[in-house]
C-alpha cells in the first residue's frame, strides 16, 4: 500500500516530461495539417490511441505510483488550460497554437499549390461547395480551409 504513492522520480521530472512531450506532441498534430484535423476517421481514433500508449513511457518513466499518474494529469491538465488562456490573449499565440485560415480558392480557381500543401482535394472541394450550394467552380469567390479543417465557401454576388 505505501507504493501507491512513492515516486520513482523527483517531483519535477514528471512535470518537465509532461511538459516536453506536450510541447513535442502538439508540434507534431500542428504539423499534420488542418485538414487532417478536420476529417476524424476510425484510422484517427486509432492513431489517438496508439499516440497515448506511445507516449506513456516517456510521461512516466519506470513510475506506476497513484501519486505519479495524478500529477501527470494535473499537469496536463494545467498545461492545456495555460495554452488555451495564453491564446485567448495573445494573438501570437493563437497564430502558432492554432493557426489561421488559409485560402484555397479565389475568383473561380483552385490554388493547385496550397491544395497540396495543405492535404485537401479537388473532391474535398467540391463536396464543401455542393454542402454551402454551390454548383460549379466559377460561382466561387473565396474558398478558406478553416483552422478547425472544414472548408467555406464564399459565392460570388449575382
């Protein structure tokens, strides 16, 4: 019982793991792209599942403590919460956390180029377009790829 709450490790290496695999991890998803952020599949949901078991190791070390696992999670915890009232206050932040809409289409035409770089499709595009009511490419005046990976489509004025 008295192993329930007896550290392997100092205090603070739990928090400069949690903090360093936060900081790595969010990297990595802001890396992927909106799109694949927008668009969550059964392949997703296991990728979420297998990135939490890979990076248990790296949280935990050779730790198994109650002790352990709770100031982990209050330290995740916390650094969300820090991460997300820093963006609500600093446009900066929000930029480099969040990202901002990128624009894949303008007066009728495809940005071939940002399509790719971004991981969108003509047929992501096109099913957007048909969802907002909009039949045909050159009705479009404006095409942005969200930050949260969902396209809007802005018509051209009749």
């Amino acid at each position: 019982m008295s192993d329930l709450f007896d550290l392997a490790m100092p205090w603070w290496e739990f928090i400069l793991r949690a903090v360093v695999v936060y900081v790595v991890v969010l990297g990595m998803v802001r890396l992927s792209g909106k799109r694949a952020l927008g668009q969550i599949t059964p392949f997703d949901v296991l990728l979420i599942v297998l990135l939490g078991n890979a990076v248990q190791n790296a949280l935990l070390g050779k730790d198994t403590s109650l002790g352990g696992g709770l100031l982990l999670a209050a330290t995740l915890i916390s650094l969300n919460y820090g991460v997300g009232w820093l963006s609500q206050r600093s446009r900066r932040v929000e930029a480099l956390v969040e990202g901002e809409p990128v624009l894949i289409a303008r007066d009728g035409k495809l940005l071939d180029s940002v399509l790719r770089r971004e991981l969108v499709t003509r047929a992501d595009v096109e099913a957007a377009m048909r969802q907002q009511g909009c039949a045909h490419i050159s009705e479009v005046s404006m095409a942005l790829l969200e930050i949260n990976g969902h396209i809007t489509i802005v018509t051209q004025k009749r």
